[in-house]
C-alpha cells in the first residue's frame, strides 16, 4: 500500500527562489473527496496522474497514485471534476540530500506559497533552511482539496 509522508511549512522570504533547479506548472481537480479520501486528477507538464489519498490529518497518509493519458486528464479536468480544479507552479529545490516542492497558486489562492518535503520515515531528519518557515502539516486549510471549498482569498 501506498503511503506519503510528508512535512508542509509556510516561507520566511524568498531566498528559495535562488536555488530553483527547475519549475513546473501544475492544474489538479478533484473527481470526489469525502470524509475518508479524496479522488484528483492532475496535469503535470506533459504527464498526467490520477490520485486518491487519505483525508488524515498529519503527517503520514494513505496515497495511491497512477499515471494516465495527458487527453484522458484533459477530459476529466474540463467534464468531471464540476469546477473544482486548481492551479500553481511547482519550484523543486534540492537541499542536501531533500528536494523541497515549493508551490506557488494562482487564482482565489493566489499569494499563498507553501513548501512541502517528502520523508521516507515520520521520524527522518531533514534540512531546515533559513527560508523555510512555520510548519502547517496539521493545519488542514493547507490541503489542496481544501484550498478549493476555502480559499485562501478569504482566510
């Protein structure tokens, strides 16, 4: 079974920005989100995937992830997810042996930028930049899914 785990942080400044070793522009919907998971679909680039994960709050969740047809996701983005879709720009920054995902939404959540660090354990040591600010892994109104039902425009 799949499982993410993952730390998430606001940002002090913009000193990320220098590290950048590349960017990618990302739109993502949601097919279904429940109580217990939520269903996305998402454009990468030129890749595409389909996603469910857990709805637990924390650090450590469920996720099963697939690839699938950029055209099929096209569909799917435009047809099925009923408007709930979102858009950023992904920064990835390598430090030491970690990429940090930095992303940067647009739209009723534009001005939010949120680092996220995947871990191969809850418990691995990771850098801590000077950039990198408060850490939000449990404050759930940083859950994408949740940026579509509460924007950050209106926090």
């Amino acid at each position: 079974m799949g499982v993410e785990i993952e730390r998430k942080f606001l940002l002090r400044d913009e000193r990320w920005r220098a590290e950048v070793s590349h960017t990618v522009r990302m739109c993502q919907g949601y097919l279904a989100s429940h109580p217990e998971c939520s269903v996305r679909v998402r454009i990468e680039g030129e890749q595409a995937r389909l996603n469910i994960k857990s709805a637990t709050l924390g650090i450590e969740r469920r996720e099963f992830e697939y690839p699938i047809p950029r055209a099929d996701a096209e569909i799917m983005l435009a047809e099925l997810c009923g408007g709930r879709t979102l858009s950023k720009t992904r920064h990835y920054v390598p430090c030491a042996d970690h990429v940090f995902e930095i992303d940067e939404f647009d739209g009723a959540n534009a001005g939010l930028v949120v680092a996220e660090v995947e871990l191969a354990s809850a418990t691995e040591a990771f850098p801590c930049p000077a950039w990198l600010g408060e850490e939000v892994s449990n404050d759930r109104r940083y859950y994408n899914v949740c940026l579509l039902e509460h924007p950050y425009s209106r926090w």
